[in-house]
C-alpha cells in the first residue's frame, strides 16, 4: 500500500457557518488541516472584538485541534480603534465583499473609494487584505475580470499591502496575479482547479457544483491547474468549501456554495500526482500561504494511503463535493 506524508495543511479560505452545524463543519476541517482562515460573512458579520471572538471560541470548542485564523468583514465605518482592537486579539485579515457578489454579502462595499480610509489604515498595521474579486452587476462570467482594475489600483495605491485575490476563477486574473507586484497573491480552490462552467450547466444542471465566482471555461481552468502546479509562491491553497444544507441548494433560487471539505485532500493529492507534480503540493498546501501571511511553516503532519472510498452522498445534511465518486487515496 503507498502512504503519502505531508504537512499537516492550511486552508487559507474557509466559511463555517454557526450554530449546531459549525460543529460537524470545524470537525471535519479538523481532520485534515491544522489551521484555516475563516470568512467573516457570518450573520452577524464579523465585525466587532466581541463577536469574533465568540466565533474563535464556538471554533475551537468544537475541534480543539483546529486553529482558526481570524478575519473582519471590511466597511467603511471601520475606526483605528477598531483595527487596533482587532490586532490586539490577533486577527490576521480583512475581507472586501463587493455588495451583494456572494453569501451574505448584501451589506458588502458598493462604495469601493469610501474604505480607502480602513485599507491604508490595514497597510499601515500589516493586515493582510482579503478580497473576492467579482464587480457586482456585470455578466456573471465578466465579473471577475471586470474587478481586476479594483485590484491593480490598490495595490498600487497602497504598495505595502499584502493583497490576497481570492479563489481565482479566471485566465485574466491569474495573469494580473502574476504580473503584479509580490504582494498580490491569490488563493486556488480544489473545484476551480478540477472543473469548468459544463460541470454546473453542461448536461444537466448540478446545483452542488454553483459556488461565485462561477466555474468557468476550459482555458481557465487551465491557466488555474498550471498557475497551481507552477510552485510559484504567489498561488497556495484556499478552498472556499462554503456548505449549504441540501434544500437551499435544491430549490428555485439555490444558494451558491460547494461544500469541499471532506473531500480537499485527497482531491489534491490526485491532482498533483497526476500533473506528476507531488513535489509541489507541500508548498502549495503548507508554505507558500503561510509565508505570505508571515507565519510559521506547519510542522506536524498527515498520511494519506492509496485507498478507494466512496464519498457519501450526503454529509450532516449536505451534499459535499464529488458525492457519490470513488476516490482513489485516503486519509490514513
Ligand atoms: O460560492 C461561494 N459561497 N462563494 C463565496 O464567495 C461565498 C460562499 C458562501 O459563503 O456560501
Ligand atoms: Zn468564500
């Protein structure tokens, strides 16, 4: 039997809802990584000392082996005080939500200008600036490019930022990654990496695979796989496994969200060791994030062994990613 081991991973992107299902949502992402950057689009929003860390608290409460890496939802009401406060409980990064892109993004930026305020604050205190990258408004499919100018201004705007584009989608956007400056980077889910617009539309519609931005076309997907098996530092992983209870994704106006998590490393295993790029993955999973967002390298690890299972159709009430499928390694 081949056994992999690894780093114990970090995931850099990751939403855990609340309440009674955080629970099973933490533990499961507990099985697999040692750290994850939560999302702050809870309801209410992550916005204040004491609601973050109630959130840090149901967290560890419920996978004590977890840590999670706190973030702020970005308005522009935001004071130094505040961000004073935030550094003071270790929060590590804010997140921009253009209004109404995604979850609970309603009460998100439609002002981009107005937070210059709160982002040159967050250079100057060294958070690292979180942002999903869509212009609201546009042609599903353009929206990410449409953003990408939003991008190009803040980073030249505010030059010691340290941008994150999240869960790029696009050929044009990983091109922007990589043409600007080292403090751009960008994260990469398992589902942008693996799929395309036909896996939600193509031959029959599969409302588990919606997530924003929406997966899109063949050459992005490649522009994606070969920015992640590039080992180019400025990509690492974030998967934005975003659960949503099966009638809310099955339903006239489904929610959008792929809820990855039970299935992300045994995805990514297969993945790299398809494009024979194995060497690549401990980066990818647990360095080149870390690095960016200036913490230690993990240094426990994990095994997988080269094992089928089957992915269970349903998990605590959710229809998580590749349900139903044979994959081919295990968690040891
Ligand atoms: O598909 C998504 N779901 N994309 C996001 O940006 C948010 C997430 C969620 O919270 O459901
Ligand atoms: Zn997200």
């Amino acid at each position: 039997m081949t056994i992999l081991k690894l780093p114990l991973p970090d995931d850099f992107h990751v939403h855990l809802r609340q309440g009674d299902p955080l629970t099973d949502y933490a533990r499961d992402m507990s099985r697999q990584f040692g750290r994850i950057l939560v999302m702050p689009n809870t309801e209410p929003a992550l916005q204040s000392v004491e609601t973050i860390l109630a959130y840090k608290k149901a967290i560890t409460s419920a996978a004590p082996s977890l840590e999670p890496l706190m973030t702020f939802k970005i308005h522009s009401g935001l004071s130094q005080a505040d961000l004073l406060a935030f550094k003071e409980i270790g929060v590590v990064a804010g997140k921009y939500y253009p209004a109404g892109v995604t979850t609970n993004s309603e009460d998100g930026v439609s002002d981009f200008e107005s937070v210059f305020p709160v982002i040159a604050l967050m250079e100057k205190m060294n958070f690292v600036f979180s942002v999903h990258g869509e212009e609201p408004g546009v042609f599903c499919l353009d929206r990410e490019a449409a953003f990408i100018p939003k991008i190009k201004t803040l980073a030249q705007k505010f030059p010691r930022l340290r941008i994150v584009f999240e869960h790029v989608s696009t050929a044009e956007a990983v091109q922007a990654v990589l043409e600007l400056p080292p403090n751009v980077a960008a994260t990469i889910t398992a589902h942008h990496l693996t799929m395309t617009l036909d896996d939600v539309i193509g031959d029959s519609l599969r409302p588990h695979h919606f997530c924003k931005p929406i997966l899109k076309l063949p050459a992005d997907r490649e522009a994606i796989r070969k920015a992640a098996f590039s080992g180019n530092p400025k990509f690492f992983f974030g998967s934005d496994s975003a659960p949503h209870a099966q009638a809310k994704k099955e339903c006239a106006y489904g929610a959008a969200g792929i809820y990855s998590a039970p299935v992300l490393l045994p995805i990514l295993v297969r993945e790299f060791e398809r494009e024979g790029a194995l060497n690549k993955l401990d980066d990818f999973i647990a360095g080149y994030g870390a690095d960016f967002y200036g913490i230690a390298r993990p240094t426990k690890k994990i095994e997988l062994i080269k094992k089928s299972w089957i992915v269970s159709n349903n998990i605590h009430g959710v229809v998580p990613l590749a349900a139903g499928e044979t994959l081919e390694w295990s968690l040891l």
